[in-house]
C-alpha cells in the first residue's frame, strides 16, 4: 500500500509543477500533462510497469468525457448536424482513409493492412483536442464547431471501424497463425471470442440496442426513485455505476467503453436528470483526463524511437501533413474562412487515443502484426504530443497574422452622418444604437470587427469599419457637427483615450460612455465624460430585485427597495469619487476610501431595516 502512496504523490507532484508552468507560459494544460508523463515515465525511470494498468483506469477520463459531450448533444441536435457529420466528418475519414492507404498500396504493401493503417489514422484526439478548445475558449467558434462536427463523425465511425476490421485480416501474409481472437484489451472476459465476422456485427448491434432501451426506458424511474432519497452521495454513485456498467458491456463485445457512454449520453440529453448527472461526472472526468495524458507522455518508448527514428520521425510528419492538407481542403470547400480554416486543420492533425485502440484491437483480430503496432503506436503518441505545440503556433502566428491584416485594412469612407456617434457597436451598443433609431436620431456607428458591420449593414443600420480613435475617423464622422458621443468599444485604455481627446478638442460635447467597473467609471469622470455608466450596475440591479420578487417581494415593494438602494448609492458618489482620488494621488489614503465604503454598506443596510420598520407600521 504504501509503494502506491509514494507512486501517487510523486505523480501528483511532477504533475502539478509541469501543468503550473505550462499554464504559466501559456502553452496549455495538455502539453504540461503530457511532460509530467515524459519526465515520470522515459527520462526518470519513475514509472514502471503500472504504467500500463493506470493508463487503463486513466481512459475512463476519455469514457467520461464522451458520455458528457453525449448530454449536450440530443437526437435532434444530431440530426441538425447531420450535413456536418457526413459531409464535413465523413469526407475527412474517408479522404484521410483513402490517401494513406494509396501510399500504403504504393509501397507495395496490400490493401487490407494499408486500410487498416489508413482507418487507424484517420481518428483525431477527442480528448486534447476539446480540453485545449475548453482552456482557449475556442469551442463557439466556426472552426470549433467544425472541428466538434469531425470529431463526432469520428467517434461514431468506430463502432463500423471496428466491425469491418476482423474481414480484413490476411494473417497468412504476415505468416500469423489462421486463428482469431477478438478479446478486448479493457479486460479478459470476453462475448465474442472467436466468432465470426458478422456474428460480432451481430452482437454489437444488441449491446447498443441494449443501451438505448435501458437509457429510453430505465433511467427516469431509477433516477426519479434516487432523486426522492435526497442523498446526493447516492446520485454520484448511481451515475458512476451508469458509466461503468456501459463501459463494461461494450468491452466484453471488444468496443471501446468511450463510444457506448456517449451513445447512452445522448439517449440521456433531453432527460430532466441531465445537468445532475453532467455535474456529478464532471470532476471525475477532470482528473482521470490529466491521468490519461500523463499516462501516454510515461508510455513513449525512447528505445523504440531510437531504433527506428526516422521511420517514426518520417511517418509521424507524414499522417499529420497528410490531414492537415485533407482538414485545409474541406476548410476550403464548407467556406470556413480565415483563421477558423487554420485552426480546424491544426486542431485535428493528429492521431487520437482511439488510435490505440483500433490499434490494438487490429492487432488481436491479426489485421496488423506485431512489428508494424510497434511502430505505429509511438506514431500516434509523438502526433498527440505535438498538438499543443499546434496549438501554440495557431495562438503565436496565424491569430495574430489574421489580426494584423484586419488592423492594416483601411478605414471606411464614411459618406453618410448622424445627430448621434456611436464608438462599438457590439452587445452594449446595438441597444443603445436601436432605441436612439427607433425614436426618430440618426446615428453613424463605428467598429473594428468586420464581422459585425458586415452583421449589423444588413439590418439597415449605418456602419462603418475604423478605428474610433482615430481622430481624422471622427472628424469625417461628424463629430463637430454631432449632438452626443456614445462610447461602447472595448478596452478600457481605449475607452479613457477616447474620452480625454474628444474633450480637448470638443468640450461642449455631451459623451455617454461604458466603464468596466468602478474604478474605470471614476477615470472617465475625472476625463470628462458626462455620463458614465458601469456596463452590469444597472443589470445586476434589475437581478436584484426580480431575486426580492423571487423570495416573497410584491413588485412594488421590490422596485421600491431597489430604488432606495440606489439613491443612497447616487447620494455617496461624491463622496467616494473624493476619496477614490485622494487613494490614487495618496495611496496610503487607499483606507480611508474602504472605511468609507464599508460605511456605505453599513448605511445601506440601516436604511433597508428602517424602510422595512415603516412598512410594517404603515401595514
């Protein structure tokens, strides 16, 4: 017991330290994981054989993350996706398919062997890949989404993969005996040992009726009859026993647990018990994912690459060109432009840990011989390992090369002015923008993104591309001409800047502008701004009192209290504006102004139990 403490902590340990110092130099979570399984694993010798029996347990990380991706997606969501899911996905496991294994045929080796290494390469890594969208908030863009789409399509591809495997075997060609067993590698119980080719079809297609039935009419009475126990404890345990009898019965048909899981999943979407089960899973699915890329960093073998280094050098280079030329022509064809095309290609260029498990499930049903998933298994460990670093040159090159041509694009000519300016045009401005029209004032916007003034122009509204602090842009904007300056771009650098140059050289003009918080409200008074407003006061306001309404308020009372609270806010700025600035010209003043905010909060609270006390009386 105590070798596994030792094990445990000093996994933990290397652990902790690379994934700290990948975050600290912004090269992502799965790349520190990843060198905390090299430095355990090949350069220290720290890991040993367990190794093997961990990256088992680990791939419940992967099982895990599957069966929530499944929560989000229902049936229907499926089916909107489905021009995706075969056009987008099925062309890239086809045409990834079909060019690796014309090179295989070109080397003279059959086609069987070749289909089946072409099969094996054609996956990605559901599991890098979503935890590196997740970390770089990636996931809504066009190229996430596509990227979403082709990972699905993947993963659903399996379960076929798989089938048609075993009809592929010519074990006489790589001199293997002429027999087959079909035992999983997630354990030695296994249902469909030595049966033939459609026998096993057969029994995939039980185990996943199976699935759907228990999942469609099983789950709402178990989970209503534990959600009545009131035992949170017991939810966590029933949603655990969930996944692992589904990993268990896809394993002793030779699936991978991770495909049924996320099967059941989205059985399981449109259920009411969906979001408990998502946030009962999740921490598990969190840590067993960092184990699982901590497991296959401490799996490359150094001696294997040595030995064979510009083989797997070569071929490694050779799948992830061969799918990033693939992923960049599909990018070409469906219309996803710019940096989402690149970041689709880069984000999929890899083999994935269901490699492995194709991998190894090609080599018991004798598909492929010993010698070539020596070779290939390293191929597919270095391609992951290399993502992040993908990654990084997206971030690093083409983000920022896509940046520049858009700040080097020229500005608008801007041949139609309004009584109203208004600076951004995002989420904020478009509701100022819309009720200033919808009242009779027209209004000249200016934005950086040409995204949204592509957006906005076809709903009729006048925009233009600039920079807004530019001050040549707000000349021919109209400026002198305007009747009010409305500020809603982002940065608040930007923003203060915007704001002290109108007022030098426009003093009469009225200026509404967003702060971020507070402080940044009070920079922009002492620069000039009439109006400033903090961008969620006034919303977090209204959630206060429908939260008052919620808990018993009728609405008059909660519009009152709501209003009390801000007249004894509007009564005390002054008086904070005061104090703010004394903190900033004085810092050792920075007391005084958090005493004089905690009196507020003190007076505040006096003033809500003395309305509450007249209420009463009143009542």
């Amino acid at each position: 017991m105590t070798t596994y403490f030792i094990q445990a902590a000093l996994y933990l340990l290397v652990a902790v330290i690379c994934v700290l110092l990948a975050k600290r130099f912004g090269l992502g979570s799965v790349l520190g994981y990843l060198s905390a399984g090299v430095i355990i694993g090949p350069i220290t010798g720290l890991a040993g054989e367990e190794t093997n029996t961990i990256q088992h347990f680990a791939e419940f990380g992967v099982v895990m993350m599957l069966f929530i991706v499944g929560l989000e997606l229902s049936p229907k969501a499926l089916w909107n996706m489905k021009n995706r899911l075969i056009g987008l996905g099925g062309l890239q496991i086809g045409l990834t398919t079909l060019i690796i294994t014309s090179l295989g045929i070109a080397f003279d080796f059959p086609w069987q062997p070749s289909l089946v290494v072409g099969l094996i390469f054609s996956l990605s890594s559901t599991a890098i890949v979503m935890q590196s969208f997740a970390e770089k908030s990636l996931n809504k863009t066009d190229g996430g989404q596509a990227a979403f789409s082709i990972l699905l399509s993947q993963d659903i591809a399996v379960i076929p993969m798989l089938a048609v495997i075993p009809l592929l075997a010519i074990p006489a060609y790589f001199g293997m005996p002429e027999t087959v067993s079909l035992v999983s590698d997630h354990g030695n119980i296994s249902l469909v040992e030595n049966l033939s080719g459609w026998q096993y079809a057969g029994a995939i297609v039980i185990a996943i009726t199976l699935i759907v039935g228990a999942g469609h009419y099983i789950s709402k009475p178990l989970f209503t009859l534990i959600a009545k126990t009131g035992l949170r404890e017991l939810y966590t345990a029933t949603a655990l026993l969930l996944v692992i009898s589904i990993s268990a019965l896809m394993s002793v048909v030779g699936l991978s647990p991770a495909l049924g899981t996320f099967l059941a999943g989205v059985v399981l979407a449109n259920s009411e018990f969906r979001h408990e089960l998502e946030s009962n899973i999740q921490p598990f699915k969190g840590l067993l994912l960092g184990l699982f890329f901590i497991t296959v960093g401490a799996g490359i073998s150094f001696a294997v690459i040595s030995d064979h280094f510009f083989l797997i050098s070569g071929l490694t280079i050779a799948v992830i060109a061969v799918k990033a030329a693939v992923l960049l022509s599909l990018a070409i064809i469906f219309k996803i432009k710019k940096s989402d095309g690149w970041l689709l290609t880069l984000s999929l260029a890899q083999a994935g840990e269901f490699g492995f498990v194709v991998l190894s499930f090609s080599s018991q049903s004798q598909a492929l011989p010993p010698e070539w998933v020596s070779i290939l298994s390293p191929v597919i460990t270095l391609s992951m390992f290399l993502t992040p670093l993908l990654f990084i040159f997206y971030d690093k090159v083409i983000t920022k090369k896509y940046i520049v041509v858009q700040a080097n694009k020229e500005a608008d000519n801007i041949d139609k002015k309004g009584q109203v300016v208004i600076a951004g045009i995002g989420r904020f401005g478009q509701v100022i923008n819309r009720l200033l029209m919808a009242n009779g004032f027209e209004t000249t916007v200016i934005d950086r993104s040409t995204d949204m003034i592509d957006r906005v122009r076809k709903i009729d509204i006048h925009a233009y591309y600039g920079d807004a602090t530019d001050s040549s842009l707000l000349y021919t904007a109209g400026l002198e001409e305007a009747s009010l300056l409305v500020i809603a771009i982002d940065g608040q650098e930007s923003i203060l800047h915007l704001v002290k140059h109108v007022k030098q050289f426009h003093p009469h003009l009225p200026i509404v502008a967003r702060a971020y918080d507070r402080g940044h409200g009070y920079l922009l008074e002492e620069a000039g701004a009439d109006h400033v407003f903090i961008e969620s006061y006034f919303t977090a306001l209204e959630m206060s009192k429908t939260s008052l309404q919620v808990l018993g308020f009728d609405e008059k009372k909660a519009e009152k209290e709501k209003s009390l609270y801000y007249q004894t806010e509007l009564e005390h700025h002054d008086d904070l504006y005061k104090a703010w600035g004394d903190a900033n010209k004085e810092s050792y003043l920075f007391n005084n102004f958090i005493e004089l905010f905690v009196s507020l909060e003190h007076e505040m609270r006096a003033a809500m139990t003395s309305q509450v006390n007249n209420d009463k009386e009143e009542s």
